[in-house]
C-alpha cells in the first residue's frame, strides 16, 4: 500500500472511530421520583462521558420491572426503593453484582391549596376540610408504601381511607396536589424542590421514624450487563457530582 493509500485508511479508520464512539448509548428506566432529577444528573455524566447518548424512560418502579420483564430495552434500573431490583435480579433480569444504592429518599406532605395550613399530618388528615388526599399507588411505588406506613404508625389509616386519591406514580400523585384535584398529598421531596414545582403551595417534611428508609436501588439489566457505558453510568452515581445533584434535590446519601 502506498502513501496515499495508508493516509485514506488511516483516515477512514479514525472515522469510524469517531462514528463509533458516537454511538455508544445507555438506556435507562427511572422511578418517577426521579423525573426532575435525570436531566441535570445526565448533563452531569456528559462532562465526563461526551460520547455517550442516554436515553430515558420514567414510570413506577413495578411498571418498570414489569416491563423490562417484557424485553423492554432498558440497561439501567433505577428503581425508587432496594425491592423492585431485587426482584428483577431473582427473575434473571439483572445481574446481583451490579446492584447498587445510589440515593435515600425522602417523604413530604404537600399541599396548592390556599389557606390549608400544614401544622401536622395528624391535624391535616382529621381535617374536615380536607377532603382528598393523595398518594401513589402503594403496589406499584414505594413512595406509596411509605404513605401508608406513615398513616399507619400515626393510627390514620381508617380515617384516611375515604379520602385517599391514588396515583398510579409519584409524578402523577404530585400532578393531582400540583392542579388542585385534591387537597394534599405524600409526594417525594425531590419532586418539590424541583425547578417547576418548588414555588408552588407550602410542604411538610415527614419525619423519618415513620416509615422504614426509602433506599433507592440501581442495578444493570442483563442487556445492560453487555453494555460497558452502561455499566461507566451506573458507577456515576456514586461519584461526588452525582450525588451533588441528588442532595440538590433533598435526597440523602446512601
């Protein structure tokens, strides 16, 4: 080969090169919590990672599991608590070594609704003036799980039972107290902090004794286990500037 011909080779290979870094892309299917959290975290990982397209998908962490269950095309799960991973890793839908903790959550009673005063959860699910109250379905979302461990540990679950509202997520839950559909709602604290969301109506934190830690899971599904971008993201979210975006958005640290 002559001169000319090694400097289109070595040009065409440098091509492909670049085509092919290009290309590389992770998909990921996020509980709905973290709906608001995914593109400043995902901008976070392009400093680092320029060459890689992530792609997103948002729902329950059940529908999600159900779904990849299904052959979804999705390479990273992050799931809105430690069980739904689990699951999926019992099924053979993941690899056990992969699973990690990347964030703990947080639970908020919220409330549009003007003149509504938050002075407790006890006070706010007595009220005769609150009529509906929101959470996310507790079979799909463990935000909703955690909803119901609170009402119970407070002795409300009876008196709240007529006025709840499910939502089939968290990020719909925060849609219903957000219009004012309903009255208030337990939503993510993630969600209230979030840019569109945090002018809005007044929260209140729920104490943390009240239902068991809302550890969020994340784990590589076994199309995602083939994927080395996928497996350079799910390592992100332990580095210093992912958890920098979580604790921006009120989560805690694992």
């Amino acid at each position: 080969m002559n001169a000319l011909g090694r400097t289109v080779l070595a040009l065409f290979l440098a091509a492909a090169g670049i085509r092919g870094a290009a290309e590389e892309r992770v998909s990921v299917a996020a509980a709905a919590n973290l709906v608001y959290v995914l593109d400043p975290l995902n901008a976070e990982f392009a400093k680092i990672e320029p060459q890689v397209v992530v792609t997103s998908a948002i729902g329950a962490s059940g529908s999600l599991v159900a779904q990849i269950g299904n052959g979804a095309p999705f390479d990273v799960f992050l799931s809105a608590d430690m069980d739904y991973p689990r699951k999926l890793i019992e099924a053979g839908g993941a690899p056990a070594s992969s699973l990690v903790v990347f964030a703990v959550g947080k639970l908020v009673l919220w409330t549009t609704r003007p003149g509504l005063d938050l002075p407790s959860i006890e006070t706010v699910v007595r009220s005769p003036s609150v009529a509906k109250l929101a959470i996310a379905n507790p079979r799909l979302a463990p935000y909703g799980r955690a909803a119901e461990e609170v009402l119970a540990k407070l002795g409300l679950t009876e008196t709240a039972r007529p006025k709840l509202v499910y939502g089939e997520n968290i990020t719909q839950t925060a849609q219903y107290v957000s219009s004012g559909n309903v009255d208030a709602g337990f939503v993510a604290l993630s969600l209230v902090k979030s840019p569109k969301l945090k002018d809005q109506g007044h929260w209140l934190e729920v104490p943390s004794g009240l239902y068991s830690p809302i550890l969020q899971g994340g784990v590589l599904t076994s199309r995602g286990a083939a994927n080395p971008a996928a497996r350079r993201y799910l390592d992100f979210l332990k580095s210093p500037g992912a958890r920098a975006v979580f604790a921006r958005f009120g989560y805690g640290a694992p």
